[in-house]
C-alpha cells in the first residue's frame, strides 16, 4: 500500500492516520508525500489522505497512464465542498488568501474551489477507484453532481484526545483559525455580548497538537464550533473537544449526523449562541450530562477503527 500524506512541521516523521490504520491491518505501507507514482504498477493501492489537490505531481502520473496500467486508487477527502443546493446556501467567497493560492495554484490549497474543481477532474480521468468524504453534506454535494462518495466520518483516536480530569478553568475555546471573516465576526459578537472566547488556532504551533492540546481541552468547559462558513460541519473538533469531556456548542451544521443535536452536541442560531452558551455556563449539571453522553459515543461507537473497517469492506468489494 502508498499512502500519501502531506507533511507538516508538527507531523514531521510521524505516519498519517490512514498509514496507521493500514499498517495495524496487516498490510505492509509505504508513506510519501507527493512525487511520481510512476514506478508503481496495478497491483499497487495508492490511499490518499486529505485532499487531491495537496498531491499534483503524484495525481498528474497518474491522469498520463492508461487507465488499466496504472495503480488501484483510495481517496479519502477531509476537507470542505460547498453545501448541497438543499442547503440554501450559496457557495462562500474565497478570501484574500485562498484567492492568492488559486491563483498561484498551490498545492496548499484547500478551498472549495480547489478541492471540487481538481476532483472534479480526476473523476473524469476514472480517479479515484473508491472515494470517501467525511460528512453526510459532502456526499450530498458531490451525489447532486452525479459522484458517488462513501460517508466515512473521522472517528475517535486516542492521540485526539482523552479524559484527564484537571479543573475546568477555561469557560469557552475556538479552537482553530480565526482569520476567515464568518468565524472572526461570530467571535467578536460573542464578545461584545460578554461571552468570555478564548482563541487558539495556529497549525504550526505543536503546543495544540497532541498531549499539550489534550491538556488544554481538558481545562475547557464549552467548545465553540464555528465552520469556514455556515452550516458546516467540523467533525475534527467535535471528536477533540468530546473526547476531552468538554461540551460542543455550533451554529446549527446543515447535516449534523452521524452527531445528535441536545443528546452528543448543543446547536443554535448564531444570534442566539451569547444566551445559549451562558445557560450552560451557569448549569453545569446539564452541561456534564450532554458532554459525558458525547464522550461515550466518540469513545465507543465513532471510534477510527469502526470507520476504518467500514472503510476497508467498501474497497474490498470495489476493488
């Protein structure tokens, strides 16, 4: 098995979670980052984790070979579409930055545009031989365009976070970025209400990856989950911030499954998250129920070994 996986400082040297699961599986992998899959025949299986458009030299190998030479291929894609016309949303404009990046067409890029327009070509080209998504609204974006995507939610790991019992002395985190312009204005308002917003969001920083972040949520009482743009859902953050016992409070996700709204999460409009979040500020009884029912689900039942495994049946009977 090839796995691709694009490396970061803070993940430098580390094997990707799809290189993980595999290798716990049995098979024997080999992790790269991007380059030519040239040296590679139809008897190989390339898995790529994250997004297509991270890997251009290696999906560029792939588009000039014939179609019964080249190797088996995996997506599973992590990162946002725009939401199903359902939705009622139109698609978001990319800022300043994801602009600049489209331009330059970096392999950085990751944003809508990017992630559906290059898949988009693949698809056309007869890649990826399976492909999954994370989230229920993915799906129904990508069904809507005639692509058919497996919902393979992210799963609990450990690494992502346990209980750890320290005082809970931080009312309210954002974790992740704040630049873009929905997340930065729903902050703001939440603090001119009062609502006391911690921030923490930067991807270089390794004091939020790993035990250090685990620490941190540990401290947290409420999570505040904001998408890039309405209605989406974060299922990375919800998977931290339950495993780490603290509740999740979010704008309203279009589909929220495989998440139960008022059993694993609390949801509300964005005008009326200042009230929402002080409710349970002041009740922490109600606050610990919702958070240890979440805690149970993510722990025992969305873990990434039973994604993994429905994954690995649906390639099996595909390839």
């Amino acid at each position: 098995m090839i796995v691709l996986s694009r490396a970061m400082s803070v993940t430098s040297g580390q094997l990707s979670v799809v290189a993980e699961l595999l290798s716990s599986s049995g098979f024997e992998v080999e992790q790269r980052d991007d380059g030519s899959l040239a040296d590679l025949s139809r008897d190989h299986v390339v898995w790529i984790w994250g997004c297509a458009n991270w890997f251009p030299r290696a999906m560029r190998s792939l588009v000039e070979r014939p179609a019964g030479s080249r190797p088996a291929t995996v997506l599973w894609h992590v990162e946002p579409f725009p939401l199903p016309r359902a939705s009622g949303q139109r698609w978001p404009l990319p800022t300043a930055r994801e602009l600049a990046k489209i331009a330059l067409r970096s392999s950085r890029a990751s944003d809508v545009y990017s992630n559906y327009f290059t898949l988009r070509r693949l698809v056309a080209r007869g890649i990826p031989d399976v492909l999954a998504v994370t989230s229920g609204e993915r799906a129904a974006f990508l069904a809507e365009r005639g692509i058919d995507a497996f919902v393979a939610p992210y799963g609990h790991r450990e690494s992502d976070g346990r209980l750890l019992g320290l005082d809970r002395d931080i009312d309210v985190l954002f974790l992740g970025a704040v630049n873009l312009q929905h997340r930065r204005r729903v902050v703001r308002d939440l603090r001119r209400a009062g609502v006391p917003v911690m921030t923490a969001g930067d991807y270089g920083d390794p004091s939020l990856w790993g035990e250090s972040r685990t620490e941190l949520v540990n401290r947290v009482k409420i999570m505040l989950s904001v998408g890039r743009f309405p209605g989406t859902l974060v299922g990375v953050r919800f998977q931290i911030a339950m495993a780490c016992g603290a509740l999740v409070v979010s704008e309203p996700p279009y589909d929220p499954a495989p998440y139960i709204p008022g059993e694993h999460f609390v949801q509300a409009p964005v005008d009326e998250l200042p009230a929402v979040i002080e409710r349970y500020l002041a009740d922490p009884d109600e606050r610990a129920r919702i958070a240890q029912t979440a805690y149970t689900f993510v722990t025992t039942e969305l873990t990434m070994g039973h994604t993994f495994s429905s994954l690995l049946d649906v390639v099996a009977s595909r390839l």
